[in-house]
C-alpha cells in the first residue's frame, strides 16, 4: 500500500444515493447550461430545445434534493442546510464549509431554475426568454454560472476530505464540470423530439468538445493522483469502471458523432451517443466515489 495511505481517516461511506445525486446534479447542471448557451447564442430554430432545457432542469433539481435527503442519516431535518435551527427561518451560509456552499448553490441554481421553469411551463418562453428580452438573457447568464457551479462543487467537496485520492488531485471538480455538461447535451438530445437538424449538430459539435476536455481532464486527473493512485487506478473493480468510462462513455459516442452513418444517420447517432454518454458520467461518479473508499457500493 503506498506511503501516504492514511489508516486512521474515517471513510465516509457514501453509496448509491451519493452516486446518483452528484450523477443528476452534473445532468441538471448541464441541461441548464445548454439551454442557456443556446439562448445567449442560437438562433430561433433552437427556441424549442432552450424550453425543454428549461422545463426538465427544475424537476432534476428537485430529484437531486430528494437523493441527497435520503443519504441523511435524519432526512427530516434537511432543512438544517439552509436555516438556522435556533433561529429559524434566518439562513445558515458559511463560506468556510464545503457542504453549506454546496446547499447555497442548489438553493440559488433552484431558484434560477424555478424562473424558467416558470417561463417554459406558463409562459411557453416567450416571456423572460423571449428572443431579444435582456432580462431572459441575465437570466440565462447567471443561471449558466449556477449551473456550473453545481456541476463542479460536488468535486471541491470530495477534495477537501482526508480520503485519499479525493484530496490528492484539485482536477475533480474540472473533471465533474466537463462530464456534467456533457451528460447535460446528451440528455437534452436524448428526450429532444422536436430538435431542428441544425440543434443536433451545434448540441452534438458541443458535447465532442466537452468530451475531449473530459477525456483530457480525465488523464490529467489520474496522472497527478501520484503514488496514491497506483493501488486505485489498478484496482480490478476501478480499473473495469474506468475503461467502461474512457471507452464507452467517450470514445465511442466521439466516434459515433464524428462517423454518424454508423449508427443510421444523424438522428439515430445522436441517440445512441447519449445514452453512451450518460452511461459513462453514470460510471464515472460511480468509481470516484466507490474506489477511494474501497466498497462496490
């Protein structure tokens, strides 16, 4: 076991609640992201996709609520994140604290989310959103930033643990980010039905760079774990999970993307790569979080 195995850390054991909660946290970040970059920068035959953006990612912020409620050891007192218990209902918000930042991000991308939500829903995005409207454009704007913010905290939290490997690369968060708005894209491909062609190819020409970087990242991350590393990464069960990761959740849906005739064309490429994709940023947070701690989950 390599030297600086600390013994003596308390593992954490988060599980399958943990896994699925930083897994829809990336999507819901990422579907909102997408749909804000194609409000700030498409044209109208992207309307249609920036509304269902922005119909799912309130509903996925409310499920990733749910999923981390459930991990509580008190469900009932979740409330605890957000005010103080001997003062309520003033807000508890310590900058300091991994975890009460984290409940400040969802509770601020909540709210942009729930805004338009409201818009798509109501108003089918054509008031605050409505092409031209500054006011869906800050919106969209600093819904973008929320959105990114909650992909990339889940990754700060973990590398401010004593666990090894979380804390012995600053690339998780990157990592995260990279994978949640590429899961986000391919989400938004996924449940798409009436996407314009020229979406496809600005969604999917998008998430091809998003998987490069994450490729990238991916590498990086795995190489500055140093000698920690070594007994993670080749770890049988890791090592599976990562080649299911590099393999199917990115080379192949690049592939795919890049030679769209492999799979009948543009529409069916599209479909298949996402559900490659979110098979990998599945797979993905399942090996962070289960190797370092040493469980299958």
């Amino acid at each position: 076991m390599p030297p600086d195995f600390d013994p003596n850390f308390q593992i954490p054991n988060w599980g399958w609640w943990i896994v699925l909660y930083f897994f829809a946290g990336g999507v819901t970040g990422g579907v909102y992201f997408a749909a804000a970059w194609l409000d700030l920068f498409g044209d109208q035959t992207d309307r249609a996709t920036v509304r269902l953006g922005h119909l799912m990612a309130f509903p996925l912020i409310i499920v990733c609520a749910l999923f981390l409620i459930a991990d509580l050891g008190q469900p009932l007192r979740f409330w605890h994140m957000l005010f103080q218990s001997a003062n309520f209902p003033e807000p508890i918000f310590k900058p300091y604290s991994p975890m009460s930042l984290g409940s400040a991000v969802l509770a601020v991308f909540g709210a942009f989310a729930f805004v338009s939500f409201v818009d798509a829903a109501l108003g089918k995005g054509r008031w605050w959103h409505a092409p031209g409207n500054p006011l869906g454009k800050l919106i969209s704007v600093l819904g973008a930033i929320g959105a990114l913010a909650l992909c990339g905290y889940t990754g700060a939290l973990l590398n401010v643990t004593n666990e090894p490997v979380w804390m012995n690369s600053p690339w998780i968060s990157a990592l995260f980010v990279f994978s949640g708005v590429s899961t986000g894209i391919a989400a938004l491909l996924l449940l798409a039905r009436r996407i314009s062609q020229t979406t496809v190819e600005k969604l999917s020409e998008a998430d091809n760079f998003m998987m490069l970087f994450e490729l990238i990242t991916l590498v990086v991350f795995l190489v500055t774990l140093g000698a920690v590393g070594t007994s993670f990464i080749f770890a049988r069960p890791t090592l599976v999970l990562f080649l299911v990761v590099i393999v199917v959740g990115l080379l192949l849906p690049l592939v795919i993307h890049w030679r769209p005739r492999l799979a009948g064309g543009m529409r069916g490429a599209s479909v298949v790569a996402s559900v490659l994709v979110l098979i990998g940023g599945f797979v993905l947070r399942w090996a962070v979080l289960a190797g370092p701690q040493g469980i299958g989950l």
